[in-house]
C-alpha cells in the first residue's frame, strides 16, 4: 500500500517567490466522502487520478495514476463536483525534501499554503522562513474541503 505522509503549513511573506516557477493546477472531486477521495487532476500538461484513504495523524493511503489529457479534462468537466480547485503551485527543494507551495486561485484566492512529503511522521524537517502556522490537522485547508467550503467564504 502506498502511504503519504505530509505536513501543511500557512505561508507567510513573499520570500519564497523567487525560488521556483509555478504550473497551474486544476483538480476536481469525483468523490470526497470523509474516510476516501478520488481526485481528478490537470497539471501542466498532465492528467491523474488519486484515490485517497482516511487521514490518521499526518499520514494516509494514496494511490495516483497518470491518465490521458483528454480523459483528466473530461472528467474535470463532466463528473467532478464544483468548484474546482485552481492553483499554481511551485515546487521548492530545501535540504532533503521539497515544499510545494500551493497559491490558489478563484473561490480559494488568497490562501497560500505550504505541503511537505516525509518519509516517516516524525522527520525533522528545515523549516523555510516563509513558513507560518501548521494546519496539518486542520480539516479545512485540505484541498477536498476547500472544494465544498471555499476560502473566501470563511
């Protein structure tokens, strides 16, 4: 089974900007039922599909795949539910792993969070300077729940 293991910090000042170019992101939710999510995801010029478990601590199940274009757009269009999620993330390596910085765009704008992979929940990790509050456990910045309850609506 594969297991994500991931931290998710709110982001603080513009420091970070500098450090990587972004790709634009578009990912709906076929499903977000609590305890399992499949995610629809364009990115850049590639599509996936993600099926995600229940969170226990930082850590869950995730399987991705890589699916055609074509399909990925499909299926934003015609099965996920609204709104989508809109994002340019840019990807920043720090020491041994890399931060993803998520600005997001339309109903969440304004929100920039910061996501870390680790390879066990209790890695010591560098933080950035850019990093503010952790939010890892905080239901609401989780991408499937800023579909159904948008940032600007908070």
């Amino acid at each position: 089974m594969a297991i994500e293991i991931e931290r998710k910090f709110l982001v603080t000042g513009n420091d970070w900007r500098s450090l990587s170019k972004g790709i634009v992101y578009r990912q709906g939710y076929v499903s977000s039922e609590p305890g399992r999510t499949v995610r629809v995801r364009v990115a850049g010029d590639i599509g996936y599909l993600t099926i995600k478990g229940a969170t226990r601590g930082v850590s869950r199940s995730e399987f991705e795949y890589v699916i055609p274009l074509a399909d990925a757009e499909d299926l934003l269009e015609n099965l996920c539910d609204r709104p989508l999620i809109e994002k340019v993330r840019y990807k920043i390596p720090i020491g041994t792993v890399v931060w993803e910085v998520d600005e997001f765009l339309g109903d969440n704008q304004g929100l920039i969070v910061a996501e870390v992979e680790l390879t066990a929940a209790d890695q010591i990790i560098d933080r950035p300077t850019w990093l503010g509050e952790e939010v890892s456990h905080d239901v609401r910045y989780f991408n499937a729940s800023l579909a159904k309850h948008p940032f600007s609506r908070w």
